[in-house]
C-alpha cells in the first residue's frame, strides 16, 4: 500500500513557486504564486478544497535552491505537511535526457520524480540555529575570499608583464583589498566562536580536522553540505557529493 497518494512538485526562484499537483500518475491542478509566507498560506488552504486530498497522504518535494527554500519549507513544517528537499542534480539524473524547460515543466518533472522514488524520499528536517548561522557566515567568507581574489590575480598576472602596471593597478586596489582580508579575518573569528560555544558542532568539526588534509575551510564545509554527519553518512556518499 502506497504511503502517498498526493505529489507536490514545486520549481522554487527568488520570486515566485511553480506548483504541480498529481494524485498517483495523474495531473490534477497546478499553481503559480508568489514566493512569500501570506501567498503560501492562501494556496494551501486551496489544496485542503481538492477531490480527495487528505495531507496525511501528500508530500511535498522540491529542488534545494538555498534561502529561496526557506519560506515554503517553514509553512509546510508548521502545517504539518511531509517535504522532501532533493538536490536538482539527483532529479535531473533520474530523469535522463528530457526536452523542454520551464518553470511549468520542472514543477511537474519534480512530483513525478517523488512518485517514481518516494521509498528513498528523504524527510526534510530544518537546520538547528547555529548551523544556519554559521552556513550564512560561511558564505559570506566564501564570496569575500571570491573577491579578493579577482582583485588580486590579475596584479599577480601583470607582474609577468608589465610591472609598471601592476604596481599601479595595486595601489588602486590596495585599500578594498585590505577591508576584505579584514572582514575575512572578522568573519573567521564568529564562525570559531559558534563552534566553540556548541558542543556538538565542535565535536564534528574536531573530527573533521582530524582527517589528512581537511582544514578548518573544508571541515566546515563538510559539516554543512553532510547536514552534520546526518544526511550523509557514508563516505562514499561524501566523496561523490564532493564531486
């Protein structure tokens, strides 16, 4: 006996969610809204209004799109409704070689993907606090580090060539690239205060530097993408993710 009878699939981007319904293989209705907490709430009062639909046998399924996620999935939660977050890159294999793309499409293609696998969906669980405070930090220094790096390549690169140039070029950029080495330097020091103030993170994060060759980049990293350890347990699962 099937556990689902109902398959929301949905194509989430900054602004608006792509929704298709299906009861079993069948499409039944679909939806295009806003991407905000008031227009989530008004759609689901909808579904309830559906032939049959009962939310003990719905789930809802969706790509992993980062923040973008985070207003639906906190609707469904605290709705009670049963979600599955999957990256786009697990659908798109499944799928193997399709045609056509649009929001419309992707939002079907994603619930028949939860029909063809719903024994293997995983049940989204939200991140404590601290982890989605410390995933923010940790992207804030990946896009600063980003940065100060397109600053400064090129000088290393001009060097080779044209060393008049290349001093210019530094001096013009010595002053934004020595704030970016600074909020680096700021932002390190609040992500190793929230691993030293939680126990189980700097649990993990011990163990991660432990390995040979994992620093403290990859190890935080590692902590994130694995969702501590939970999401990914196996070491092969790692390695592929990892790519």
């Amino acid at each position: 006996m099937l556990k689902y009878t109902f398959f929301i699939g949905c194509d989430i981007s900054k602004d608006k969610l792509n929704f298709a319904i299906y009861h079993n293989k069948q499409l039944i209705t679909e939806y295009e809204i806003a991407n905000t907490t008031k227009a989530i709430k008004t759609l689901i009062k909808k579904w309830q209004k559906l032939p049959s639909f009962n939310k003990t046998e719905a789930i809802v399924c969706m790509e992993y799109t980062g923040i973008y996620n985070n207003l639906l999935t906190e609707v469904l939660r605290t709705s009670g409704y049963a979600t599955s977050v999957v990256s786009g890159l697990e659908i798109k294999r499944s799928l193997g070689l399709v045609r056509g793309k649009n929001d419309v499409i992707d939002a079907q293609r994603i619930a028949q993907y939860a029909f063809r696998f719903q024994d293997e969906l995983v049940l989204f669980q939200p991140n404590r606090a601290v982890i989605k405070q410390l995933k923010e930090l940790n992207n804030s220094r990946e896009r600063m580090i980003k940065a100060k790096n397109q600053l400064k390549t090129p000088i290393q690169e001009l060097k080779r060539f044209d060393k008049d140039s290349a001093k210019l070029v530094a001096k013009a950029n010595q002053k934004a690239i020595k704030a970016l080495e600074e909020g680096i330097k700021s932002i390190e020091k609040q992500i190793n205060e929230l691993i030293k103030n939680d126990e189980q993170l700097k649990e993990n994060y011990k163990l991660a530097c432990s390995v040979t060759g994992v620093g403290p980049r990859i190890a935080v990293a590692m902590i994130l993408e694995s969702g501590e350890f939970k999401k990914i347990t196996e070491p092969k699962k790692m390695a592929c993710h990892a790519g």
